[in-house]
C-alpha cells in the first residue's frame, strides 16, 4: 500500500469540485484512458478576470484524484498569470508530500492548468495538451520537452525518478538510454558509460515461475490493489505468462496496457527480457 498524508486521503474519499463548468472560460484534457491516467479541468472567470470556479473529471488513482481536487482549490482567486506558475512541487506540497511513484499525477495536474490557460489565450482553439518535441518514450507519448522541464523542475538525476514524475520509461524501457542522455545533458554531466551486464544463467521452468510469482506479488499486485484490482498467475508455457485481471482490473478499459505496460515490463526485467503475457481466454 502506498503511504498516503492524510490530506491525500481526504481529497480522495472527500473530492472537491468534481464536474464540468457550463461555458467555461478554460478547458485542459491531459493523459489517457490507454496509459491509465485521465484529467479534464475547467474554470470559470470572474469579473476581474481571475479564476473564480474550477473543476474536474479524472480517471486515474488515490493520488490523481487527490491532485486534480487540491489544484482546483489552490487556483481559485488567482489571476492567469498567478496559475501560470503553478507547478507539480506546489500541488504536492499542499497535499503534504506524495510518494515518488506518483508524482507525475501532480505532473498531470500542472499539464492540465497549463493547457486550460492556452484554450483561454487561444480562443478555445486548443483543447488538449499539445505535445512539443521530439517522442522519446513511445509507452506514454511523453516527449524530449516535456522530460527535461521534469528534469528541470524537479532536479532529477535518476531514470527512476523521471518515471515516477512522468512514466516516461516505465514501460518497455527501451527509451531508458536516451533518457539518460537527457539527464546528463540538462545537468552538464558526461555520459556514464555502464558495463555490459553479465549473462544471466538460464532459467528452469521451475525457477522462472517461481521467479513469475515474487515479481508479481512483489511489484504487481500492490499498484493493482491500490486501485482495487488483482492479477492471478494462471499459467506459464515456455516464454508464455498467462495471467488473468481480477476486481476492477478485470473490467477497466485500460486492461490491454496493464497487461503489457506495467505486467509485461515487470517480468522482462526482472525474470526474462523474452516473456510475453497474455489475459486468459474465458
């Protein structure tokens, strides 16, 4: 379980300002279904032309949830350019801290204030947040732009660090490299080069299930369980891990990328870069 302030948990279990505005002034839709995270936020100005309603919808978890609520509290009074320089440290910091993993849903937030101001400044022509930059991890469409303001912002020094903030290399991990290259060329440092990894021995199909097994109650089904969903292993057939989504898991429509996203990138690091996990067929 993650280790949530009591804030986090109050703006989880007690949401303010859920809901759309009629005829709002401002529109921001970050994320996506697919990569598990959602948020649309809209505001309302009020005669001196400061933010003078605001609210959410969001798909996403106990943090994303608790981020969009506090975000549409903080912005309430502020002049556009006051919101403008709203940032993810701030919205974390309101909620007293948020663990590392789920810092890009404070990301998320600052994503989508920032893209509701440009509908407003655009004359509604721009809804969406616009990626800008070259795509660096194609998992999560997160672009070269978008890691070094997290790298920035942030002071990042790790690849584990710039997933946590903003997924990117959280999924098949084959944009790890570049994002260390980023890394190193935001804070002026040469690029490390890292020793070849040693052969890793063969596997028995005893050891690699029992491998399968630890991954998964280790780095599973805890993020699963947070959000009321499970994983049971079902069976494993050579490189073949079949599982099968349990609780809300077995009904979300963000399942494909579950299964591949976060299961399969699991178990290809930490047990075999060849596995491929399947759903079992009802």
């Amino acid at each position: 379980m993650w280790d949530y302030t009591a804030k986090v948990m109050d703006h989880f279990r007690n949401p303010r300002n859920v809901g759309t505005i009629e005829n709002p002034d401002g529109v921001g839709e970050v994320g996506s279904l697919a990569c598990g995270d959602a948020l649309k936020l809209t505001f309302k100005l009020g005669p001196d032309r400061r933010i003078a309603d605001a609210k959410f919808q969001t798909f996403g978890c106990a943090s994303a949830i608790a981020s969009s609520s506090v975000l549409t509290e903080l912005i309430k009074g502020m002049t556009l350019d006051e919101a403008e320089r709203v940032t993810n440290q701030d919205i974390a910091n309101v909620l007293g801290g948020l663990p590392e993993q789920k810092m890009h849903c404070s990301v998320m937030g600052r994503e989508a204030l920032e893209a509701a101001i440009e509908y407003y400044r655009s004359g509604g022509k721009r809804t969406a947040h616009v990626l800008e930059g070259k795509v660096i991890c194609t998992c999560f469409g997160v672009t070269e732009t978008e890691i070094e303001r997290v790298i920035r912002e942030n002071n990042l020094h790790a690849v584990e660090e710039v997933t946590n903030y903003c997924k990117a290399g959280g999924g098949c991990g084959g944009c790890q490299d570049q994002i260390k290259a980023i890394i190193a060329r935001v804070h002026g440092e040469p690029l490390k080069p890292e020793a070849p990894a040693p052969p890793k021995p063969r596997l028995t199909t005893i050891r690699k299930i029992q491998l399968i097994e630890e991954i998964l109650e280790r780095e599973v089904r805890p993020m699963l369980q947070q959000d009321g969903g499970d994983i049971e292993l079902i069976d494993v057939d050579g490189d073949r891990v079949i599982v099968g989504l349990r609780g809300r898991c077995a009904m979300c429509r963000a399942a494909g990328f579950t299964l591949d996203g976060l299961v399969g990138a699991k178990l290809r690091e930490f047990v075999s870069p060849e596995l491929v996990v399947e759903e079992e067929k009802s």
